[in-house]
C-alpha cells in the first residue's frame, strides 16, 4: 500500500488528503491529512470520494479522429498532427483571431501558462479563457478597479478570529463545506451570522438574521445598508480619510436608497435592512463572504462593487478576521486567472496591452506577441454562432453544459470548422469534436493548484494513466514544439521555473519550497518571502481603496404571466458540475442519481404537484422534464435546479445575458413555466 500526499480535485477549500494504492498500480481509497492547515485532517464527501472516478471504465484511453461522422481511435501522432494542422490552417486563412483556446480551472497552474502560451505565441491570438467567466468574472472587475486585485484579501485562518461573518450568495455548506464548517465554528464561538440569501441554505438556520430578499436584488440591500451605516453614524471616519477615495460620490448616491425604497424592490421588511446595517456595522471585525449568488447577474460586477463600498465604509479591509472572500469553486480557478488564462493578461495579471510586459514574454518565448485584447469565452460563443471563431481548442471544460441556453451552445459548437477537446471522458462537449484527446487525471500527474485563499500547493501523481492517456502538459509541450516555440519541459517543477522568472507574484515559488512542506500564498515575489497572508495591509494593491457607486439594475427577464416562476440554478452537495466525474463515483451518484427542482408546496398545491412527480420546465429557449422535490428551502414563486444532469439540463432554459463588464451570464434568474407531464 503507498500512500501519495495530494491536493483536492474538487473545489477551491484546497484540501489536501492521502491517495492510497495497491502493488497493482490502482487506487484503493482516502485518507485526509491532519497536519493540514486547511483541512485539519477533516474531508467532506466529495474529498472521501475523489479516487472513486479515476478508474472507470468510461475514461479515454486513446486519442479519437472523427472519420465519416464517426469517433475513430487514432495514433498520438496523427492526432496532435492533425490538431496542429487544422488550427493553423484556421489561424492562416483567416486571422489568428478566428480560433479560440478554452483553459481549464480543473488542471494545474502549470498546465493552464502552457495553455495560454499556446494561444499567444503558438497560434498569436489573446482569444483564451476558461470558465472563471462563468463565475468569478464579475469579482475580478469589481475587485480591480476598487482595491486592485481581484482575489480573496484574507485567509480561512482568519475566520477563528472575526466578530461578523456576511454571507451573502453562497451556499458554502454544500458548495465549500470545510469553509462551511469554519464559519459554524465562528458562529458556536459567539461570532455573529447574518445570511441573505433567497433559500433558506442551512447555514440560514444558524444565522442571527437571515435576509431573503428577491434574486437580483442586492445592490439595492447593500446600498440600503451602506445609506443606514451613515445616516446612524457607524461609518469608520479614519479609515475613510486615510485609505480611500472618492467617498462624497458614494454618499450623494445612497440617497435614495431609503428603508422604504429599497424594502419594496427586495420584498424584506424595512426593519430588516436596518437592523443588517447595525449587526454589520457595530462589529469590529467582519468578514464578507460571497459566491455566485452576488456574481452570475448582469449585474455581477455592479454587486462586487457594492460589497466592496460596504467593507471599506466600515474599515473592514487588511486585518485580520476582516475582508471581501470570494470563495473561488473550482480547486485551481484562482490559479487559471494568475496564469493568465484570461483574454486581458498574462500570468500575474500582467496586462497584454502594456508593450513592455508584451516585449518581456516576447523575448522569453521568442515570438512576436498580439496586443489586441482576445474574446471573453462567452463571446467567443456568440462569435461561433456568427461564424467569426472558427476552430477551438476546449482543455477541460464542457461548454454544452456549462454554458447558458444549451441550444444556441450546440450551434455555435457544430457551426464551427474544427473542433479539438482534450478531457479525461467522453463528455456531451467531446461527442461534438472532431478530434478527442485523452487526458491524465489530477492523480496520474505532478502539478501546482492555488486555492481561494491563495495557497500555492502541489498535487502528486499516485498511479499512471490508463491506456494512452497523457498529461495536459505533456499534450500541450508537443503542440506548441509543432508552432516553433521553446517548450521542452521534462517535467512541471521546469515549467514552474519558468513561471517563476516571468510572474512577479510567483517569484518565490519553487517546487524545493513546496516539497520542504511549505505551502505558499502569493504574492511570494522572492524565494525567502513567507508568502501573503492578508492583503492590502498598510494600503490597496492599487494604492487607496476607491468608492465605486453603483445604480440598481434588475435582471433582465423576470416572471411573468407566460412565465411566471422564477428559475434559480446551482449545485448539491454531493455533485460537480457538469457531472463528468461525481455522477461516476457510484457513492456520490446513489446520494443525487437524478435531475430535480425544488419547488414550494404551495406552489405544489396550487398546481396539484406532488413529491416525486415528472414536471416539464419551460422558458424561451426551451424545455425540461425533472422531478419535483416540495421544499420551503425556496420562496413560492420560485424553483431552484441544480445544472448537474445532461438528461434535465438546468442551461437548457437559462438566459444567456451577460452582464456587459465581465461578459458573465445571468444563471440565478430567468422566467419559466411548470407544467406536469
Ligand atoms: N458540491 C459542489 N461544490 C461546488 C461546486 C459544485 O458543482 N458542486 N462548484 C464549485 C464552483 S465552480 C463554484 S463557483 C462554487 C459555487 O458556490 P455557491 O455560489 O455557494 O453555489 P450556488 O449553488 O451556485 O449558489 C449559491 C447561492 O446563491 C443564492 N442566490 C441566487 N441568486 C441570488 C441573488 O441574487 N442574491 C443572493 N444574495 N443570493 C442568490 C442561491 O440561492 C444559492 O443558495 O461551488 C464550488 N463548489
Ligand atoms: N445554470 C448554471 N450554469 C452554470 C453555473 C450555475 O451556477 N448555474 N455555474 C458556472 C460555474 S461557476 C462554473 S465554474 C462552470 C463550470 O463549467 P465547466 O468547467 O465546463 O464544468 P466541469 O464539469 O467542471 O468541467 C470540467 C471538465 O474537465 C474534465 N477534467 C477533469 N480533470 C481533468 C484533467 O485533469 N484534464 C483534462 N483535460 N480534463 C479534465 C472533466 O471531465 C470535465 O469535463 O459552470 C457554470 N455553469
Ligand atoms: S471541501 Fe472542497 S477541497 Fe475540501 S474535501 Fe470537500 S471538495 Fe475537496
Ligand atoms: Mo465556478
């Protein structure tokens, strides 16, 4: 038996537990690790769980070639010389601009610079991205423009120390459980709670208060809140003074945003917004904590900015038990972003528009360098759909379930001339392609993850990959020597070397460090710096934290008399995503095996709906049949569909708005229609 020290494949907590193997090469379970700091020898479901994909039968083993409209194994060779081909085909009739490069939060931050090399000196096109425009897009252009950088300020050591926790649009029990357990903790200290979020999520039933106000509503509550905080004098003056800006512009727009007011846009009671203002306000120490129900909104960005007005209001911002916690989902989306698998920078943040950032990387990798910011991946489907984008390299992401309104996905996907996927299964995006590539897992490869609290930590390969399965690194290592571009890694601790050299945040990283046991968060710019624990200490990243107003927008499509239910869309506990890997662990799959909405019983009864039974879902863009599950975890009016099962797909009825900064779709509401079948 060996046991192989290893981060989680799943979400963004970053915890890191023992995967155990047989002489035979196979894993044969878990086993958590004590000594972790974020962890704390403690797993959630998903985390004992994590080896139990890994040798299904369905993973991909060999390299596909669609021959007459039929998936053919073919030769590595023929594979990545085909890929190599047919995209620079693309990119010379047509501009580079015409391929797309779609990253992947699921592989390392080894894998994800290769990626992003790829597209800028492989092929020269800044068209690369990855599903962080699906989630935390929002974050990162809110975060920027007030502080200056767009990632978690604290760290989860930090809840054992905060007066306040505010979670708003997270359901961090199902979704980031240990982080879960942490603010539970912080509550059962004396920590006070407050909730708001329209479901009544089990971290509601601890809360002081727990606010429900209506989806798309929380620029008017926070501003309500920020309106209270001043208008009783709560406020922190010396804060204010001294470490931001532009706070009169702030104040002339809360004006209106009066108890009344912002009462009947929310549906709270005006007694529940001031007293959030005071819970919040007289505490010392609070920490913010939100996810997708703040940013998957067309107006995601304006509520960042809104959250961030609250914190620096109250002068909760570079301290301990204080800040803005974006928790980050996928276990290395913070990673994808800081290697620059984003159409704007590279590795570090480090602008493309900037020449002499440009000139560095161009002399690095011997290429000349596009200064045209490339396509977000949301356009770049709406570029498909129109015929601009015209090839796409998808890395681990499955857009067809992943992307809002499925119809208008698959005819972008099908509308395109070729279409590469590198996965670990045959996904519903993979049976699109017409080349498949099969990837090693988390556990058949070395690698470096950063989690939500910016932790730089290493993943262990365990056993070897099934078939001829090959790491992500390796695949992409042999597409970009086929552009002429230097990449000959023997292994990641070369690639993190040259990470390290070309991103200021990462100078101190090194696989030495990581194997001494240390675990780093950046910013670590030097290989003596201890790494970062809390950001924006004696001042924000962009020197004073800046007010940003924002005005009350609401979602696009709302209920109506065809449609007269809200839709609101997430996740399970014991589900990931598109359900590529959680729906083949077979203990995970017997907790959740099929697709459901929940639903209020008084919106059971008036529509004579009862447990169990089969309801047709319909919106503009089309229909689902799920089965209904009678809870007053929602309002009435409501219905909540967790997007994890391609057979009552949830992104069949969504809203492909975007919020028109950060390009991030509208996923919490849209109007729909229940019907029996
Ligand atoms: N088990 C499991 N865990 C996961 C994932 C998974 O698929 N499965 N995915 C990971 C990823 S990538 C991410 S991004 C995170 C997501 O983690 P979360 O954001 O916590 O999960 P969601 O279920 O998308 O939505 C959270 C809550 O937002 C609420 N909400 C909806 N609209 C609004 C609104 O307008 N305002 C407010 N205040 N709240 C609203 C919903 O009711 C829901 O309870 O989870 C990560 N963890
Ligand atoms: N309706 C609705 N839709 C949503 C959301 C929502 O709340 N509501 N949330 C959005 C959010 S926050 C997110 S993050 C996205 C997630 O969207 P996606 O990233 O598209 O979803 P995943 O299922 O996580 O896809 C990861 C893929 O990577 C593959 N994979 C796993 N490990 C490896 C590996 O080592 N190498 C390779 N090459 N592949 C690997 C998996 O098999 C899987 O196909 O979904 C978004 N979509
Ligand atoms: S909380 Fe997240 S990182 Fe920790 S075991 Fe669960 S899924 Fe894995
Ligand atoms: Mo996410």
């Amino acid at each position: 038996m060996r046991a192989t020290l290893t981060t989680c494949p799943y979400c963004g907590t970053g915890c890191n537990f023992y995967l155990l193997s047989d002489d035979k090469g196979r894993l044969t379970g878990i086993e958590p690790a004590g000594k972790h700091s974020t962890s704390r020898g403690q797993l959630c479901l998903k985390g004992w769980n994590a080896h139990a994909f890994v040798h299904h039968p369905e993973r991909l083993t060999t390299p596909q070639i669609r021959i007459d409209g039929r998936l053919q194994s073919c030769s590595w060779e023929q594979a990545l010389a085909e890929t190599h081909m047919q995209l620079k085909r693309i990119a010379e009739n047509h501009g580079p601009d015409s391929l797309m490069f779609l990253s992947s939060a699921k592989v390392s931050n080894e894998e994800n610079f290769l990626m992003m090399k790829l597209a800028r000196a492989g092929f020269g096109t800044n068209n690369i991205d990855h599903c962080a425009r699906l989630c935390h897009s929002s974050t990162v252009t809110g975060l920027v423009e007030t502080l200056g950088s767009g990632a978690m300020t604290n760290s989860l050591s930090c809840f054992n120390q905060t007066d306040l926790v505010f979670v708003i649009g997270s359901n961090t029990t199902e979704q980031h459980p240990l982080i879960g357990s942490r603010i539970l903790q912080a509550q059962q200290r004396g920590a006070g709670l407050i909730v708001a979020d329209s479901r009544k999520i089990q971290l509601a039933e601890h809360a002081n208060l727990h606010l429900r106000h209506h989806n798309g509503t929380d620029v008017a509550l926070i501003n309500g809140m920020m309106r209270q905080i001043l208008l009783d004098g709560l406020e922190d003056r010396n804060f204010i003074d001294k470490r931001t800006e532009n706070f009169a512009a702030l104040r002339d727009s809360l004006e209106a945003f009066t108890p009344q007011y912002v009462a009947g846009i929310t549906g709270l009671k005006e007694h529940e917004i001031t007293a959030a203002a005071r819970l919040y306000a007289q505490a010392e120490k609070v920490m913010i904590v939100f996810a997708m129900g703040i940013t998957q909104h067309t107006h995601g960005v304006d509520n960042v900015r809104a959250l961030s007005n609250l914190a620096l209001m109250t002068g909760n911002l570079g301290r301990p038990g204080t800040g803005i916690n974006p928790l980050r989902g996928q276990n290395n989306v913070q990673g994808a972003c800081d290697m620059g698998a984003l159409p704007d920078v590279y590795s570090g943040y480090q602008r493309v528009a900037d020449a002499r950032t440009r000139l560095k990387f161009s002399a690095a990798w011997k290429k000349s360098l596009p200064e045209k910011p490339g396509l977000m991946a949301t356009h770049a489907i709406e570029a498909a759909a129109a015929g601009q984008i015209r090839g796409m390299l998808i890395m681990g992401e499955n857009p067809m379930l992943s992307e809002p309104n499925q119809k208008h996905v698959r005819m972008a996907l099908k509308n395109l001339e070729f279409l590469a996927v590198i996965d670990i299964f045959p996904t519903e995006t993979a049976q699109l392609a017409d080349l498949v590539l099969p990837a090693a897992c988390y556990a058949e490869r070395d690698g470096t993850y950063t989690s939500t609290e910016r932790r730089i930590q290493r993943g262990r390969k365990a056993v070897a990959p099934p078939g001829a399965a090959r790491a992500d690194w390796q695949i992409l290592g042999d597409l970009l020597r086929r552009c002429g571009v230097p990449a000959d890694y023997s292994s990641p601790a070369e690639i993190m070397e040259e990470i390290a050299r070309l991103t200021p945040s990462y100078g101190g990283a090194t696989y030495a460090r990581l194997e001494q046991g240390e675990s780093l968060q950046w910013p670590c710019p030097e290989p003596e710096h201890p790494g970062t624990a809390i950001l924006h200490r004696d001042q924000c990243t962009r020197g004073k934290g800046r007010f940003s107003p924002t005005r009350y927008r609401p979602p696009q499509e709302l209920p109506d008399e065809h449609y007269p239910f809200l839709l609101n869309t997430g996740r399970t506990a014991v589900h990931w995503h598109t359900g590529s890997m959680t729906r083949r662990s077979h203990l995970l799959e017997r907790e959740e095996p099929q697709a459901y909405t929940e639903i209020h019983p008084q919106d059971a009864q008036k529509l004579n709906i009862s447990e169990r039974q089969m309801l047709r879902i319909s919106s503009r863009r089309g229909t689902i049949e799920v089965s209904a599950r009678l809870t007053e975890r929602v309002p009435p009016g409501q219905i909540f569909i967790p997007f994890h099962y391609a057979e009552g797909a949830a992104n069949v009825l969504t809203n492909n708005a975007l919020d028109p900064e950060s390009g991030i779709p509208e996923f919490k509401v849209c109007a729909v229609r229940v019907e029996l079948c």
